[in-house]
C-alpha cells in the first residue's frame, strides 16, 4: 500500500519476482477494463479522470475474480488494493473463505516526492516503459529510448486529480493503517532514496510479516 506515486507498482514487480509470485495491480486491471466501450469502462475511465476512487462493489468483484485464478493459489502480491476499510474486510473475508494469509506493506513517501513523481511521469505508448522528467528522463525529450515510441502524460497525472487522490489517500486509506496494525499486519517502509535499497527494506518487512506462512 502507499498514495499513487509511492513505487507500489515497481516495488510489487520486484517483490513477485524474488517470491516467484503473481502480481495483481489493480491500477493495470482497472485501465485494461477501461479500454472497452461499455458503460462500466466509461465509468471508471470517468471516475479515475477526476482522480476519484472506483467504487468497493466494483473493485470487490474485480479482486475477487483475479484472485480465484490459478496463479494465485500458492499466494500473490496485491497492488493497489485495498484501499478504503470496507475494502479491507472483503480481503479478509475472502481470504478467510480460501486459506490466505493477508499481510500489508505501507510504502511512506513525503507529498512533495510523491508530486513530483506524478506529475513527472511519462510512459512509451509502445512498450509501456516508465520514465519521469525529473528522475529519470529520456535521451530525448518525448521519445522512448528502447523504441522511439511517443511517451505519453497518464490522463489522471494532472494537477488537479493528483491532489485529488492524494487527499482520497489521506481520507480514505490512511485508517487501513491502524486496521492492520492493530492485528499485527502492519509493516512501514521509508519509500525514498535507491530503488533497490528500498525493495530490500520490503523484502525484509514482508518476510517479517508472513514468516511461516503463505498467502496474499
């Protein structure tokens, strides 16, 4: 868990490897269902322009159905969800019902970082790699240096819905802090400075956290 910007999606891709585990991103499922024309896509593509959060039912029913898949039977890591308390207490229950194990990792970012890296992210229309105009930029400004593709400003990575989201964070997810960790689920991690040093301070939390046993 961490507010949009805070490395989950690169830190769960490095995580799934070292643990030989599937990643379901919720970010990726929900921008994959909003490439269709349907009224649900039309919905989310909608709610995720103003930087609003999809709502539990559908989220629910989109965890639900990626988690039942085989890959995610001997555990997997979750990216993205939950991120509101109701949200949570499906996972658990869910988890309940087919013999996971839930665990959380908070991915802590200051907001200047965190606008920063939003605001500055840039991503290749055609392989879908990820660059940042203050961190890591292209040789070339707006062209992709493994294929010359355009790179492109995600919809939702305005100003605006930036501060949106990041105010929804501190709204809605921040008390899914004290939910695990009141259960004794709860790791923090300081999300700045080198990526590696960062997913091996994960590593070590997660380890912490599921020693003797598998699951989400």
């Amino acid at each position: 868990m961490g507010p949009q910007g805070a490395g989950k999606g690169t830190q769960a891709a490095k995580l799934a490897s070292r643990l030989g585990m599937s990643t379901v991103a919720t970010g990726d499922i929900l921008r994959k269902v909003g490439e269709s024309d349907t009224p649900l896509s039309r919905q989310i593509r909608e709610t995720q322009a103003a930087g609003r959060l999809v709502s539990d039912d559908v989220m629910a029913g989109i965890i639900q159905e990626r988690l039942a898949r085989e890959d995610c039977k001997s555990g997997c890591i979750l990216d993205g969800f939950p991120r509101t308390l109701p949200q949570a207490a499906l996972l658990d229950q869910f988890a309940e019902q087919h013999g996971f194990k839930v665990s959380a990792v908070i991915i802590v970012v200051q907001r200047d970082m965190l606008e920063k890296r939003l605001t500055g992210r840039r991503t290749c229309s055609v392989c879908g790699h990820i660059y940042n105009i203050y961190f890591k930029p292209s040789k070339d400004e707006g062209v992709c240096d493994l294929d010359g593709g355009a790179l492109l400003m995600r919809e939702d990575d305005n100003p605006a819905a930036i501060k949106k989201r990041l105010d929804l964070f501190d709204q809605m997810t921040l008390p899914l802090l004290d939910y695990y960790r009141k259960s004794g689920r709860l790791g923090e991690v300081d999300g700045e400075g080198d990526i590696c040093a960062i997913s091996d301070r994960i590593s070590s939390a997660v380890a912490a956290l599921t020693a003797g046993a598998s699951g989400v």
